[in-house]
C-alpha cells in the first residue's frame, strides 16, 4: 500500500508540482480546493481522473482553511500520512489589502490542521508540513539567511506566517508530532501565478515581443531574490517528512539577483537588449538593440516603466538563503539555474502569447489585464 497524502492549496503553482511528484511515487493523493465561480483547477486538470474509474490515486475534495469542521471532517476521512500545508493567500503586497483574512488562513489555518491531528488521534501517525518563507526574515538581519537567523516580518503576510511557523514549532515540541516548517525562498515556475513579479516579466516579454502589449509597469527594480525553480523545491517539502526527526529547513540556491537584471535577463531570451535610465520613479528601460528576425521592437522605445502604484508600504529588500543544512541533511540541491528558469517561463509565454495573437487576428480580443 502506497502513503496517502493531503494537499491543501493543490490548485496553486506548488500543489501542482507536489501532487505531480507524489502521483509519481506511488501515493494517494487528496486535494483541498476551494470552491469559486470559475473553475480552479488549471494546474492540475492533466492529474484529475473521472472519480468512477478505477485505481483513481488523485482526489479533489471541497473546503477551506478557515473552516476548521471542514478541516477535522477531511482528516478524519483522509487519514493522511502526510499533510502538506500549501495553501496561503500568498501575495505579500495584496496582503495589505486584506490583513485580517491573510491572519486567519495563513496564520491560524495550521493551527487547525495541527488541532484536527490531534483531536483525531493522528498524532503518532500524520506528519504535517507547514509552508514557511524566506519572508520572514523581512528587515535584513544577516545575509546569507540560515535557519538561525532573527526573524523581522515586514508584512500582514509575514507576519501571518510568523505565527503559523512558531505554532508549527510549538506543537513539534509540547505533543511530540511530526511537524516541520520549510523555509523556502522565492520559487518560481511556468505556472507562477501572472502578478508575481517573474511570471508578470516573463509574461510581459513574450506580450511585447509579439507586439500585443507595449510596456510593462514594475514597482522597486532595486530588491533582491534568492529565485529557484518550483520543481525543485516541492521535491524537498517531501524529503522534509521522509526523515528521522522532524525539523525546520531553508531551501534557497544561494544566489540573489535584482529585480531590475532579471527584467534584463528575460528580455534578453527574445533577442532584445535594455538599457535602463533615469532613477527612482523616473527609471526606464529602454530597447538598446533588437536581434531576433521575428520580434520588431523599435531601438529607443522605453518598454519597461516604474509605476509607484506597486511599491509596498514596508519592503523586503534583500533575501539571500543559505542552504547549508538542506544538503547536510536532505542531500538536497537545486538543479535549475536562474538562466534555465528564465528560459522555460519566457519559453512558455510565447506559446502562450502566439495563441493569444492567433486569437487576435481571427477577430477575438481578450483584453486580459493582470498586474
Ligand atoms: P499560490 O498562490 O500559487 O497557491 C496558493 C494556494 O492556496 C491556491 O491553491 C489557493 O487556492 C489556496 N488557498 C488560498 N486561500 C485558501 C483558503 N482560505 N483555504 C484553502 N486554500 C486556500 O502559492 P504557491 O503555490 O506559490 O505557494 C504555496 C505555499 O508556499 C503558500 O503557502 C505560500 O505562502 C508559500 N510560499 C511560497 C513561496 C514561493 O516562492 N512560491 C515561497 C515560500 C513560501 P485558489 O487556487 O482557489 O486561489
Ligand atoms: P514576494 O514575490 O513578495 O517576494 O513573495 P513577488 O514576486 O510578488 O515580489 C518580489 C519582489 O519584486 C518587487 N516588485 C514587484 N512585485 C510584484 N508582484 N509586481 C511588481 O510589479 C513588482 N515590481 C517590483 C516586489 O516589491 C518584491 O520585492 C513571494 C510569494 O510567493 C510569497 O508567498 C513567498 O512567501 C515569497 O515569495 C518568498
């Protein structure tokens, strides 16, 4: 018999990867998906199999993170050897927008796993993941980050995530559970959701290239990520619980770059060279030259603009992992580089984009706008 698994946030870019990665070695896999208006399930309609057909391994049920019955009722009917805690409102700047919301599912949703776990008897039984972040650290303290490393949260995000990260910890430490925190830095993918800033760049590149968008806004082009590859991450959440003792990690690749150079990097797959001017607010790039025969961008056009709308009112400025002990322990590495990241999301945009185009001249027009 194979593990059963539980994914909450199955329908994002992680929970796709994971259940991907664990249908691959043999477990059940069951997924938390909220109900909404349009369907959900992009990522991961290549995984779902009609109900009614036999050995299905990959269920979806229907639920909630600030739904804690909803949450005991699953459990129990699950029973789970693992549960991975993905789910989130993940976007740190919208979380400004709803701060009490963040509160309760990123803070207070583990609490309520770890609870149900308990109230069923689990305990000896179902190790649970919580999805931690390099956002914690916030306020640079040191660089590179470690799993010692003081924590200064700089957002509700964060600050949500403070508490589901010592809740984590409390609850390994006053009952004994299986249960670890992954400190994942940025991790990014062709299915990064469109308004994180990579997928919005990288998306922007392809839009632009084939002439269907003419600029892309950014916020602060001076911070720095540690950007790794989504694939590689979700491969070590499950490492996390195949060991002896539960314990916290960073999963980083040890390399920080600036908003501002992988703007340049991503354009640079599609033949077209930036040079940026001005500062602050005033900062363009713009096109220094156009090598690809198929893209015609015109030398001198600015394509890329700072629009103050997406600064944030407290920033991050510098994250920089160090996965020191993720190796040591784990054996685990990433195997894409920040180049080999770039390329498929740009890669994977342009097929997009060419849909999108070919749409266009037959007359349709889409008129999607993400920010
Ligand atoms: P996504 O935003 O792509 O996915 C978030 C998932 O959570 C979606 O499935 C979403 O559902 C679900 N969700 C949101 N609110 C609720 C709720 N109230 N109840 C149940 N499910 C909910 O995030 P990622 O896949 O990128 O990240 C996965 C986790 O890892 C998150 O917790 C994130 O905070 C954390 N993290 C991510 C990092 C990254 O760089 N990607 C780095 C470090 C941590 P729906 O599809 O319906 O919106
Ligand atoms: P982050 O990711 O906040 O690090 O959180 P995001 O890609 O949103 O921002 C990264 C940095 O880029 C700057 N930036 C912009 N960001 C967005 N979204 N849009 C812009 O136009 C833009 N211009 C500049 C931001 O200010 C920021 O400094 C992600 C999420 O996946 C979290 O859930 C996760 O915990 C952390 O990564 C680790």
């Amino acid at each position: 018999m194979g593990k059963v698994a539980l994914i909450t946030g199955i329908t994002g870019q992680d929970g796709a990867y994971l259940a991907e990665l664990l249908l691959e070695k043999g477990y059940t896999v069951h997924g938390l998906k909220r109900r909404s208006s349009l369907l959900n399930t992009n990522r991961i309609d290549h995984l779902y199999r009609d109900p009614h057909e036999p050995d299905t391994k990959f269920f979806l049920h229907y639920g909630d993170l600030t739904d804690a019955t909803n949450l005991i009722r699953l459990i129990q009917t699950i029973q789970p050897d693992e549960i991975y805690n993905l789910g989130a409102m993940s976007h740190v700047h919208v979380s400004f927008d709803t701060p009490e919301y963040t509160a309760n599912t990123d803070g207070l949703g583990i609490l309520r796993i770890l609870e149900a776990v308990r109230i069923l008897g689990l305990t000896n039984k179902t190790r649970i993941y919580q999805a931690s972040t390099s956002e914690l650290y916030g306020l640079v303290q040191e660089t590179p980050q470690t799993e010692k490393t003081p924590f200064y949260p700089r957002s509700p995000y964060a600050v949500a995530k403070l508490y589901a990260y010592w809740i984590t910890v409390n609850y390994r430490e006053a009952y004994g559970m299986y249960a670890c925190n992954g400190i994942l830095f940025n991790h990014e993918s062709p299915i990064r959701g469109e308004t994180f800033v990579t997928r919005k760049i990288t998306r922007a590149v392809a839009r632009i290239a084939l002439g269907l968008q003419d600029q892309l806004y950014l916020g602060n082009l001076n911070v720095q990520r540690d950007w790794g590859h989504a694939k590689d991450y979700v491969e070590a959440m499950w490492l996390m619980l195949q060991q002896k003792e539960p314990e916290d990690f960073v999963i980083a690749t040890g390399v920080t770059t600036k908003v501002r150079d992988f703007v340049g990097l991503a354009f640079a797959q599609v033949g077209i060279d930036l040079v940026f001017k001005g500062e602050n607010e005033e900062e363009k790039g713009f096109v220094k030259a156009c090598h690809h025969p198929d893209f015609q961008v015109p030398i001198g056009k600015p394509i890329v603009s700072v629009d103050p709308r997406y600064f944030r009112p407290s920033e991050v400025d510098l994250l920089l992992g160090d996965p020191y002990k993720a190796k040591q322990k784990l054996g685990w590495a990433h195997k894409y580089n920040l180049q080999e990241l770039i390329r498929e999301m740009v890669d994977s945009d342009l097929k997009e984009a060419k849909v999108e185009k070919y749409l266009q001249n037959g007359g349709y027009r889409t008129h999607k706008q993400y920010d």
